[in-house]
C-alpha cells in the first residue's frame, strides 16, 4: 500500500509537531515505516536490522524529515568510517533529499556537512578513536545538535553512543532524539542501552524488503552463505559467541514458539537471593516433551523477602496448600531451590530467607522445603554452568517465545539477557555483569533436580506421590 510520507514542520506558536504537506508518494517497507512512526514518539531509537533491509534509507529518511521540520537547526550523522560514508551513506543522502524534498541540498565536501534550503545542517561524521587518544579526543567535539543518527553499530562500542547524547544539545520542538542502528550481533550493546533507558527497539529481517530485493538475491544468499551468517545477516537470528557461558543454548532449538502449561504438569521454584536484583524462575516439567520448561520469571529490584513473596504469590501458589488458594488460575509449584546464601541472608535478625519465605504457609510464605546443597562440587560455579551447558545440549531444558522475547526487550535483569550476556573470560572464569542472576537461579535447579544424568522421573514421581498426602512436617533438614 503507497502511503505519504509527511515531512514534519514545527509549529512554534503552538510549541508542538504537526504534519503538514506531502513532498513525495513512497512506499516505505515495514521497518522504514516503524521507525518513521517510533521517531515521532521515542528519544531513543535501536534498529537491529539484517542485509538488505533498508535500514539506511531509513536512517536517512528520519534524519531529512527532522531537517525539515526544523528550520536552521542541526543534526548529526554517525557511522563507523569515511569509506562507508563515501559508498553508502552520501549516495543515499543524496537520493532522498531529492525524492523527499524536491531541492537539491548544499553539500560541503570540506566541512562534510549537508544543507537544507531552510538553513538546517546535517553534519556528517565518522567515528574512530585510537586507543592512544583519550575519551573527549573525537571527531565530534564541537557539534551542537538535537538529533542525531549512528549506523553500523556492531563495529562501535557503547563509547559513540554516550559522545553523541553529549552533542544533543539545542532545544527543538520534538525534543531531543537519537537513533542507533546494526547487523544482527548477540547481546547488540545498543539494543540493550535503549532497553535500559526505557527507548523503542526495532527488530527485522532482510524479508522485510522482499518488495525490492529479487527472488534470486535471497536464493543466492541461501546457497553461498554459511549456515550461520546467513541466519545472523538474512533472518535476524544472531548465533551465540563462543566465549558464553551457556554457549550450548541456541534460541532457533531451544525457544519453544508454543507450549502450554498444564495443572497436572510438575512446577518448581528456582530462587536467586539478594536484597537488590533477586530473582525467581518459574520451571514446569513436561512429561510429554520430557523436559523442563522455563516460562515465567520475577525480577524486581529493591526488595525485601515477605514483599518478593507476595509478589510470588499472585501467579503461582504451593499445590500442598491449594485449598488456601484464592482462585484456582494459579500455576501450581511443588519444590523449591536456591542457593546456600539463602540459608544465612535475612530481613529479620536470626530469620534465614529460606525459613521466612518457606515456613510460613501462604499468603505469608510458599510454605514448603526450599532445597539447596552445600556440596563443593556441586556449588562449583564452572562445575554447574557445565552440567548446564549439557542439559540444554541433551533437550532437557527450553524457554518458551513470550518470556525469551519479553527478557531480551526488558530493561531489567532476565534469564534471556542473562544467557546473552554473561560470558567466560580468556581464563575460563566467570566475568559478572550484574545481569547473571538468572543463570545462578536456573544453576541452582540444575544442580538440584539434574545432577544426576536421569534424576527428574525419579524425583518428580515422588513429588506426585505425595501430592494427596497430607502435608506432615515439611522442613525436616532443609533449613
């Protein structure tokens, strides 16, 4: 469908945005169009877009619309060196202000800065800062502006983005806004800073542009590109680094697109404690699939335990005490574990979280045995990511679509930023990022219900025993 572009006009007297008139008739691809829309309202902008998909014109799209809706003003164009300036970015400038516009623009090759017939400046940069340079030794010291775009992310740091807010300055009806745009990487940085400030993430595929790319371009990709690249660069399906921790975890086999939970079905709590950024993952065994499903987590931050119980307790509720429960639309746990600092960190003196939060019965507590080890084997951090690793290797473990996709877009601590991140250093040891605590929690169950090569029948038969029994003595050892 051939809808308008508006190009965007300030209206000073009314201090807002409004459209008015139509330069040209484009058809913008879907990406293209996400991104026109998200400008409007986001500050900042992170693409994540594979070959093809025209995620430069769409850059350069925004970046006009913005010139022109903001007479003598200036924005600033990032990429990662002159020669992709040269062959892709001053070609496409130079198409669009045409086709956008109707004008030529001046272009000053000496300065590299583009203007607008109403006196607005796009400035036009590479960014590269040798490692004998210090931080404010950058090409864009000097620049004042109030919009700016960086392209070609993956080949930049986390650096350009902080220098480039820095330029963001003038004060402009729509307000201040910052796109940033890359290939396909895992754990893209700029993905995860624009989740961190609350911003707009936009994903796609080279499909998107299937209108303007022929059949035979993405038959030849098929065949002369490896298997991986071609999924990281055509279908936006990034393959984990080797370096990761959980590096056998691969979201093409192990993110389940449908799975439904069943009451009947065998669920466990796995706690990761700290006053902080705690965490609590929600793991039912399917008999079906023979395997655990992940596919609920709480991650709050700044918590004490009978709050992070309450916060347990509105979707999940001990099946031992279902008849306390105040609907039946709960998911239905039957274990718990944790770590062994559960047993010595406390909100009240002389109180373990494992006591306060298991003793009592609900609402006041989960009110079963939360099992933990103190076996030096087990607790092992390598020794556990090992038996981890394996586990999602043999297809005993699996996340479902709507939790991966809701923990990679969250701007808080999850499982899926957790297995995307966290990595292993040149020696093999664990390199903590404050976003680990779901690979500690999903550790903690493995090394409680998995250490053994077949232990789930085993235990999880036993759980169902005793599911109509009554519900004597509880704790025994576990505290």
């Amino acid at each position: 469908m051939i809808i308008p572009l508006c190009l965007l006009t300030s209206d000073k007297q009314r201090g807002e945005i409004k459209h008015d008139g139509i330069m040209n008739m484009i058809k913008p691809n879907k990406l293209q169009g996400e991104l026109l829309k998200a400008y409007l309202n986001e500050p900042v902008i992170s693409v994540v877009a594979g070959w093809g998909s025209g995620k430069t014109t769409a850059m350069a799209m925004a970046i006009i619309s913005h010139a022109m809706a903001h007479p003598n003003g200036a924005s600033l164009y990032i990429t990662d060196s002159n020669p992709r300036y040269r062959t892709v970015v001053h070609p496409s400038l130079t198409e669009w202000t045409v086709k956008l516009t109707d004008t030529e623009w001046l272009y000053s090759g000496l300065e590299n800065k583009w203007t607008a017939p109403n006196g607005h400046v796009i400035w036009c940069r590479s960014y590269f800062r040798p490692n004998t340079k210090t931080a404010d030794q950058n090409s864009l010291e000097g620049i004042d502006c109030g919009f700016a775009c960086i392209d070609e992310a993956q080949v930049m740091s986390d650096e350009v983005m902080h220098k480039a807010m820095g330029r963001i300055r003038s004060a402009e009806a729509l307000g201040p806004r910052l796109i940033i745009c890359g290939l396909p990487t895992w754990g893209a940085w700029w993905v995860n800073s624009a989740q961190e400030t609350g911003g707009k993430v936009i994903r796609a595929t080279s499909f998107v542009n299937q209108d303007n790319l022929s059949k035979e371009w993405f038959e030849v990709a098929k065949k002369t590109l490896p298997s991986d690249e071609y999924e990281a660069m055509i279908n936006n399906k990034p393959a984990p680094p080797s370096g990761l921790a959980v590096s056998t975890f691969d979201p093409i086999k192990h993110v389940l697109s449908e799975w439904k939970y069943e009451p009947s079905m065998s669920s466990y709590l796995a706690i990761d404690w700290g006053f902080r950024k705690p965490i609590v993952l929600v793991i039912t065994h399917d008999d079906n699939l023979d395997a655990d499903i992940l596919h609920l987590e709480f991650t709050p931050t700044e918590i004490t335990i009978s709050q992070l119980t309450r916060l347990i307790l509105k979707k999940v509720w001990p099946r031992a005490h279902q008849h306390l429960a105040p609907h039946q639309d709960f998911i239905w746990i039957d274990g718990a574990c944790g770590d062994k600092a559960g047993a010595s960190r406390s909100d009240q003196t002389a109180l373990s979280a494992f006591r306060t939060m298991g003793k009592a019965i609900p609402p006041n507590g989960i009110g079963m045995p939360i099992r933990y080890t103190t076996d030096p084997i087990r607790v092992d951090i390598l020794n556990g990511l090992s038996r981890l690793r394996d586990i999602f290797e043999r297809g005993q473990l699996y996340l479902t679509q709507d939790l991966w996709h809701k923990g990679l877009n969250s701007s808080s601590h999850s499982i899926a930023r957790g297995i995307t991140t966290y990595a292993l250093d040149r020696h093999g040891k664990p390199q903590k990022n404050d976003l680990e605590h779901g690979i500690d929690a999903l550790r903690y169950h493995v090394i409680n219900w998995h250490w053994r090569d077949s232990p789930i029948q085993f235990k999880r038969a036993k759980v169902k025993e005793k599911r109509n029994r009554g519900f004597k003595n509880p704790f025994g050892n576990q505290f």
